[in-house]
C-alpha cells in the first residue's frame, strides 16, 4: 500500500471521530467560560473572560496538537480540559443559569469524553503513537547512517 492510500485509509476511519471531539471539546470550554463568568464568578470585565477562554482554548490545542503527533499527555491534556468544564460548570446551577444553557455545556462536555472514551479514538491513539515511533526511528537510522 503506498503511503498516500494508508494516509488516505487513516483519515476516512479516524477523522470523522477526531472532529466530533474537538467541536464538542470547543463548544463545552466556550459554554463553561460563559457560564461560570456570567454565575459564580459575576466578573463585570469581559477581558478576564476572554483571557480565561482563549488560555483554555490554547491549552486544548496545544493537547490535541501534542496527541496528533503522538505524545501520551497530549489525551491526558484533552481529559483535563474537559473534565474541568464539566466540573466548572456544575457549581453554576445555584445561580439558576438558563437551563438550556446549562444542560448542552454538560452534554458537550460528557460527550466529548464519551468520544475519547470510544473504541475507534483509542485505535486512532494507538495508531498515531506507532507513528511516531516509526518516525523516532527513522531519524535515529538516518543520524546513525552520517
């Protein structure tokens, strides 16, 4: 199999289930920033906010960068994050957020983490840490190859 056609075979299984994380993953951090800043945090400042959203919306993309090429903590960074919107997100039903609102944040969250959770993004996992070791090893056999 040539390396377009397995690249091509990888995104038509693992892309679809890829997005669907990241949208979900961005909908439940911009929904937790939205509502814990307009409940328990009241803050009358919109840059805190935005510092809040863009410093978790860049540590998720650091994490799902860092998963794609293969690290281990990248997937530990992306559990955290949403974790952390879920968690964030429960001390604002005391303030009576609308209910919508505060329903679809948790979804998003739970079910961004049911996603990292199914079988097909562990096979993906596995799949982009093996090339990442077969791409350790072919720079080590062209450095020992100088």
């Amino acid at each position: 199999m040539s390396r377009g056609q397995e690249l091509q075979q990888f995104l038509s299984r693992y892309f679809g289930v890829f997005l669907v994380e990241f949208f979900l993953s961005c909908l439940a951090i911009g929904g937790c920033v939205s509502l814990v800043f307009s409940t328990w945090l009241r803050s009358p400042e919109r840059g805190l906010s935005m510092l809040a959203l863009a410093l978790a919306w860049a540590v998720s993309a650091a994490s799902h960068i860092a998963m794609v090429r293969g690290y281990a903590w990248g997937v530990r960074g992306v559990i955290g994050i949403n974790g952390l919107a879920v968690l964030a997100v429960l001390p604002s039903y005391a303030y009576r957020p609308h209910m919508g609102a505060f329903v679809s944040v948790l979804v998003f969250g739970l079910l961004a983490l049911l996603v990292i959770n199914s079988q097909r993004y562990r096979e993906m996992r596995v799949r982009l840490a093996g090339y990442r070791d077969i791409r350790r090893a072919n720079r080590q056999a062209a450095k020992a190859g100088k």
